[in-house]
C-alpha cells in the first residue's frame, strides 16, 4: 500500500464502503466522527474523534500531515467543513460553491436559473409575512432550505390558506440549518433521479430511478421507497 493518506468526513455505516474502496486503490484513510463507536473507525488505518461540523479543530489537528484528498459523503454543515479543508491544504475534494448548491434550496434554485435550466418558481423567506400567495400556483410545497435531515418539514400546501402556510413555513423553519424556507410551486408527476458519468461535456446515464413520495393527512412528505429503472426510461424521456 502507498503511503498515501485521505481523509473521510464521518465514519457511520454510509462511509464503510467509502473506506474499504479508498484503501483498495492503495489510499491509507484518517476517518472522522464524534461518535466514538462510529462502525467505520473499525476499518480506517486511523481514526479521529471530532463533530465534522467544526472544521476550525479538525484543521489544527491535522496540521502537519501530508493528505492526497478528502471524502466526503455527507451533506449539511459537514460540506462546509470538506470545503475549508480543501482549500487549506489544496487538495481535490468539495468546494465551497459545490457544498453551498447541496446544501441550500435557493442557491441551488440561483444557480439552475443562471445556467439556464428549468426550475419550478420559488422564493427563499424567514417568516410568512414575506409569502405573497398571488405570485404562485394554488399548490406550493414549503421546505427547509438548508437541509438537515433528509425529506423532514417538506409539506404540499394550498397557497391561498393563510393558516396551512403559515403552519408550513413555522415547521420548515424548525428544520432548516439557516433559519430559512424555501417555497416552491408544486409539480405533478414524477421524481426521477439520475446517476450520470460526465466526460468531455458528454453525459453518460450509468443509473435511473424514481422516488416514491406522499403526504400524510397533514400534508407532510414521505418516503417509502425507491423504483428502478425510472418510468422516464420507459416514456422515452430520458435524453430529454
């Protein structure tokens, strides 16, 4: 094995295959996490016991070491973390503005509309009294914008109740990690994922699927699974 060494932000049961592929091309793997039972620490060559939202101390405690890269399969304040490291040290990983569009639904919203790609109509708030209703369609979906944990507080509510949206918004604001929501008009149809190679300006599709989503009776979002390959595929909407 090369005396090489990488990084990788959490060591839960997600990173384990993350470990295990690093060390197999020859990459020794410092894993970080504040859980001191973390099951990947049981694999990595070295192990450091840290919250990897507090990039400051994770920065100062490696000081002096020689790293080849950092991997980082996480989201929230952690990709933050990846990034300041990254730009510490130099080394190929994820940047800032890659972490900010992963990580909060308005800069990913800005940036798809600069780029000239198709976005539903949404607005980023701090509290109801900046919704306006006649700006939108009667179906509208309130999220969190910075997310925290997966699909929690995303609701479908109508545009035109005061109340259900005010609701919405106070509970997208309890899970949002910057104290903003963003609201977005509802579109029916499919939730269909890619996983793509892109090379050159080429795009190759390596995988397709759909989520399968609901609202409960309070209109909150669910998640009870996944479909593959998604119904695009079969639509023929894929290259589109």
């Amino acid at each position: 094995m090369f005396d090489r060494w990488v990084i990788c932000l959490g060591a839960g049961r997600s990173q384990i295959s993350l470990i295990k592929n690093a060390q197999l091309l020859g990459y020794n793997v410092l894993a970080i996490d504040k859980d001191p039972k973390a099951p990947g620490f049981d694999f990595a060559d070295e192990s450091m016991v840290e919250s990897t939202h507090n990039s400051n101390n994770i920065i100062e405690e490696i000081k002096g070491r020689e790293l080849c890269g950092l991997l980082a399969r996480c989201t929230g304040s952690a990709l933050f973390t990846a990034a300041n490291i990254v730009k510490e040290y130099k080394i190929p990983g994820v940047s800032y503005d890659l972490a900010n569009i992963a990580t909060s639904k308005s800069a990913l919203h800005k940036f798809s509309l600069d780029n000239n790609i198709r976005v539903p109509h949404g607005v980023k708030v701090s509290s109801g009294k900046e919704f306006n209703a006649n700006e939108f369609s009667d179906q509208i979906i309130v999220k969190p914008d910075f997310t925290i944990i997966g699909k929690k507080s995303i609701t479908k509510v109508k545009s035109s109740n005061k109340h259900e949206v005010n609701n919405a918004i106070e509970l997208a604001l309890l899970s949002s990690g910057n104290e903003f929501v963003e609201i977005e008009d509802f579109i029916e149809g499919y939730d269909c994922s890619y996983l793509s190679w892109m090379e050159n300006g080429v795009s190759s599709i390596l995988l397709t699927w759909d989520e399968l989503i609901g609202f409960d009776e309070s209109f909150n979002l669910f998640q009870f699974g996944v479909s593959t390959p998604s119904i695009s595929v079969a639509i023929n909407q894929s290259k589109k």
